[in-house]
C-alpha cells in the first residue's frame, strides 16, 4: 500500500508544477542564506582561533556554507525541472533525471538538518576548546618576543576589555601563571630574586592581573597588584570591591556569545530544513504522479501521487531481501542459469555425432 497517496487532475499536476518552480526559487534565496551565515560565523569563530585549542569547531560553518552552495545549485536545476514537468511532452526529457534529482535533494535536505543540530550540540566541544586554548593562552602572554606567540598578548588584552571577563575561569587564574616577560623583571633585586626561587619552575608568580582585567565601572584607580593582600591598599576590602576587577572568566563569556549565535543561525538553519523538506515532498508527488500519467497513456487523465509506492516495512523488507541476495553462490541443482538440455538440444547431439563419424 502507498504511503501518502493522492489523486491528481491534469490542472492540480500543472499548478503543483508552478507552485514548485516558485518554491525552488525561494529555496535559491534559503541557499544563499545559509551560505552567508555560514560565512559570517566562520569569520566569527576566526576572530578568537588563537585561544581555542582546536579547529574542530570550523565544521560548522564549513557544513552551511557547503550546503548553502548546494542548495543554490540543486534548486537552481529544480526549478527548470518543475516548470518543464508541467507538460507531459517536457517531462519525458526529464524523465530519466527525476529520480536522481529526488535523491540528491533528499540527502542535501539530510544534511541542513545535521546542520542545525549541530548548532545546538556544539557547546561541549566548545568550552573544551576554548579552556585548554585560554590555559595555553594565558601561559604565552608574556612571549611578546617569540614568533607566533607575539599577538596573544594583545589578543588576551582584547578579549577581556571587550567581554568584561579576566583570566579563563576568573581572575585568580592569573596567579598562577607568569604574565610578566623576564626581560622587565629587575634581577638585582632581592625581592625578585626570592620570588623566582620560591617556585619549583622558577616562575615570577604573583596576585595581580593584566589592566585589561580592570573594570571600567569601578569607582576608585585599579588595583592590579597585591589584589588579596587589602592591607597593602588604602581602604581596600577584597571581597566587597566587585567593581575592582571584571569577576567573569573568559571561557565563560565566549560561550555565551558563541551559544547565543550558533542558536539563532540553528533556528533558521531548522526553519530552511522545514522549508526544503515540503519542497521535496511537492517534487515527490510530482515525479510519481507523471510517471503514472505516462504509464496510463492519457494526458489528460487522473493520476495518483505519493512519498513512497510501498509502505515503510515493504520497502524495508524489500531493500532487505535485495541485500541479502547480493553475491548469492547457487548450488549447482538450483542455479537458475545453469543449462537444461532441451528436447531440441538432445536431437542436434547424435545428427552432429553422425556427422563426425562420416568425416572419419
């Protein structure tokens, strides 16, 4: 039994076809779009590579701009392939290309929806990405002198002022890495001197922060250094100065702006996907119900449509048996094409025999 049977006239397959043709048109624009959110979110995610440990986030938006270019194309051929179909004579030069095309657009509309899902399953690999990237981050701030790691200084600095956070979890993280480059460490100095020992790495640890870390909100000079120590500081109380330093790691504020994009681009990648599959259920009932027209004979005659000829367990039971039989071996009593001598074949034996023994 068909699934999603439905009767057509001749003037219902001919407006399906029309409505189709604008429909793939519009698809054209879906297309487009997605091919430009997929650029402007790779250009996005760009602008912070240098603190995320891995790429592996770049899928995204290679995935929408790869289906956006696909479906450009796809519905760019479909909607001359729907306004043809609305003439039998037109659709026999598209005959052979409706089941492929079917098939194609099928799969392209299978992929906007692993799209769009993976807008909204990206965030694990995201704050994983961008911890380990922060950690390394925050560990090369001081190498303004080393290639490659010059920029990350400036792009640290960037990042906090820009999103109000400091550090990757918080500013404390800043007190156990050395953010200041050996080369403006006085080592005449006792005090240094000391600090450097103290540390099994010999690293320059100490309380305070980059200025980035300072916030713009806050009602008396920054504090950057000696930040736990208040009696160092002049009316200074660590744990009622929240305005002092910005209190949000940066981990946690690039996930929140990435989610906040990457849901908003989900949602219309999901609405597309909408959009495409009632475009290809329209196709599929075009395709079938021409083909019926042809094996009819009339033109002008009723068909029937649907989304599949069997119903889902007949289809799979179908694919089914068809797999089981590939590469069969048959014995050699039930090979179908082994050779049967015929009545015919036994009478050509002996004349051919008698044959041979008169040459002789």
């Amino acid at each position: 039994m068909a699934v999603g049977k439905v009767t057509f006239t001749k003037a219902e397959r001919e407006k399906l076809a029309e409505v189709l043709w604008l429909l793939n048109w519009i698809s054209v624009v879906t297309g487009v779009t997605l091919f430009g959110l997929g650029v402007f979110l790779k250009i996005e995610i760009q602008k912070w590579q240098e603190v995320m440990s891995e790429q592996g986030i770049l899928d995204v938006p290679h995935m929408l701009i790869a289906t956006g270019l696909a479906a450009c194309c796809i519905n760019f051929l479909g909607g001359k392939i729907c306004l043809d179909c609305a003439d039998t004579n037109k659709f026999l030069r598209w005959k052979m290309m409706m089941m492929p095309y079917v098939v194609c657009t099928f799969f392209f509309t299978s992929c906007i929806l692993v799209g769009a899902l993976m807008c909204y399953s990206i965030r694990g690999q995201l704050e994983e990405s961008l911890f380990l990237g922060l950690r390394n981050a925050m560990r090369y701030y001081k190498d303004t002198h080393i290639p490659g790691r010059c920029y990350l200084k400036r792009t640290l600095d960037q990042l906090q002022i820009q999103f109000h956070c400091c550090g990757n979890t918080g500013y404390q993280d800043w007190f156990h890495v050395q953010w200041i480059s050996n080369r403006y460490l006085d080592m005449t100095s006792s005090a240094v001197v000391d600090r450097l020992r103290s540390n099994v790495e010999g690293k320059y640890l100490m309380d305070g922060v980059p200025f980035s870390c300072c916030s713009t909100f806050s009602p008396r000079p920054c504090i950057q250094q000696q930040v736990s120590n208040s009696s160092a500081h002049f009316n200074y109380n660590l744990h009622s100065q929240q305005l002092n330093l910005w209190r949000r790691g940066c981990q946690q504020a690039l996930v929140d702006h990435y989610t906040s994009i990457m849901q908003s681009i989900g949602l219309t990648v999901l609405l597309v996907w909408l959009f495409e599959l009632m475009v290809l259920t329209g196709v599929r009932y075009l395709q079938t119900a021409m083909v019926n027209v042809l094996l009819l004979g009339d033109p002008d005659s009723e068909s029937n449509g649907w989304i599949l000829e069997n119903s889902l367990v007949e289809t799979a039971w179908s694919n089914f048996n068809i797999i089981k039989n590939l590469g069969k071996c048959y014995q050699t009593d039930d090979d179908p094409n082994i050779n049967i001598p015929t009545a015919a074949a036994e009478q050509e034996i002996p004349a051919k025999q008698v044959q041979i023994d008169m040459t002789r």
